[in-house]
C-alpha cells in the first residue's frame, strides 16, 4: 500500500492473490491479543484446555482486522439474517485487487503510514549505550518497552474474559481501579527476566530481540525500512514454514543471540536461487 503507481500496486495484488489463495494473516495488534489469551487460559487452566494461537490467526484479506455486516436494518429478523449472509458471503469472497479496486488510489494514497522513527532510535542508541552491559540486559529492556507499548491489550484480553464469565463487562471505575492489565504486564516482564516464558508471545519477543540485536550492533544503524522489516519477521517466524527475505534481515534473525528461525522452526533465505529452489520442492 506504499506504492502510488496504480500499475505496479495492481500487479503486486493480483501476485498477492494468486499466491496466498486470499488467505490473510491477521493484524499486529490481533495476533498478540490471541497469544495474550493463550497464555492465560493455558497458564491457569492447562495447555490441554485451549488451541495454540496459530489455529486463530487466520482469515480472509477482506476480514483482517475483523468481521462485519449489515445491522440495524429495517427487514425483519429473518430477512436481515439473509442479507447478513450474503454479505459475509460477498466479503469473504473478495480478493486483494478487488479490496483495492474498491477503496481507489485517492483513498490509497491518503492512508496513514507509520511515521520513521529511525533517527530518534539512533539517537537513543548512542544515548543510552551504557546503560546495558549484555545482551540479556539489551532484551529486557526491549520487552519491557514493548510490554509497555502494548499494555493496553492486556486490558482488553482481561475485559474479555470477565465478559465471557459474568455475562456483563466491568465498570470503568472498576478496570481503572484494579489497573489490572498494567499488573499482568509486570508479572510477564518478571517472567521473562527469569527466562521462564518458553515460547509464548513470540510476536513481542521477535520485535524485543531485533531492536536488542540492532543496538547491540555498534556498526548497524536502524534504517527507515527496518520497521517494516521487523513487522514482517513478527508475522513469519512464529506461523510459518519458510520466510524469503533481504540478507541483513536474514542475518539478523538467525544470530546466535536470538536464533529465531531455530526457535521458532521456521527456514529463512535471502538467496533467490534458494528461494526458488525451495518453493519447487515444497510444490513437487
């Protein structure tokens, strides 16, 4: 959604569509809040009890950041149930050239785009480079930032399950008393420094461990694409089998500090003759 040449962002959908079969994956925000509920339902009441965040994250490129459908119309019950259904059925079957034939360029272009924050993240890496004296310290306080930056969704994941078991949703004055996502978050973050989270909330671990990486790095400054680049890898390492990608994002991943595609059993290449070498194997 970058591109402002109609041309190139149409060819780039239609690849989009024919290799993705119009399966999406959900949004940033989306994902963390499964592996946030996944992590309380199998911390409190076994592995055993709840999917892995996985099974959740998927759906249709007309519905990543949700599902929705006609409402409040004057038909009758029944009748406003049919045009629910067809509409479901119209938006789960739309592609994402026909998503963008619809939105227009106009509109395309006026989106918001994530503002560059490189310079003031180099910045901060000369000014704060001796606080932290491994590695180990580098990564907390990146979880700690993101923890912090996502607290809210914390929150939320509680909300919801108050919901779920009480029928109704707390009071504001209750949530803001209890500022429970705020302590859940703390308890996460002691977990974390006492390396006993496992595997759990990989999207805040891989965007933890590549900005702890980067800073590390003396020679490696944060570039204006990172950001894109790091979102990518949150999406790839943990939900899927290969990541195709640039080799410093490649090297990134797979160092020895944070090891990723390891842990995460995901094959990353930056090579193309390996990437198509690769897909061949995987259709054959």
């Amino acid at each position: 959604m970058l591109q402002s040449d109609p041309s190139t962002l149409s060819a780039s959908a239609s690849l989009i569509d024919d290799l993705s079969r119009g399966v999406a994956l959900l949004s940033t925000e989306e994902r963390i809040k499964f592996e946030i509920l996944y992590f309380i339902h199998s911390s409190t009441k076994g592995k055993n009890s709840v999917c892995h965040p996985d099974i959740f994250v998927w759906s249709k490129v007309s519905y990543i950041y949700g599902a929705s459908h006609p409402t409040s119309t004057p038909f009758s019950p029944e009748e406003a149930l049919v045009i629910q259904k067809a509409f479901f059925d119209q938006m789960w079957s739309l592609s994402l050239t026909d998503m963008i034939r619809v939105i227009g360029m106009e509109n395309i272009l006026a989106m918001p785009k994530y503002n560059d924050i490189s310079d003031k993240l180099n910045e901060n890496k000369i000014k704060y480079a001796n606080e932290n004296n491994s590695f180990k310290q580098l990564f907390l306080s990146e979880i700690a930032g993101v923890i912090d930056l996502f607290s809210h969704l914390f929150e939320d994941a509680l909300i919801y399950l108050f919901e779920k078991g009480k029928g109704y949703k707390p009071a504001t004055e209750e949530v803001e008393a209890t500022n429970s996502g705020k302590q859940i978050a703390n308890i996460i973050y002691h977990v974390f420094r006492k390396n006993k989270l496992g595997n759990y909330f990989p999207t805040l671990v891989i965007a933890a461990g590549l900005h702890a990486s980067v800073r590390q790095d003396v020679n490696r400054k944060v570039k204006t694409n990172d950001m894109s680049d790091f979102r990518h890898a949150q999406a790839a390492l943990p939900y899927f089998d290969y990541f195709f990608t640039e080799h410093s994002l490649r090297d990134l991943v797979s160092r020895n500090n944070i090891g990723f595609d390891k842990k995460y059993k995901c094959k990353v290449l930056s090579d193309p003759g390996q990437a198509v070498e690769c897909v061949t194997k995987i259709c054959s």
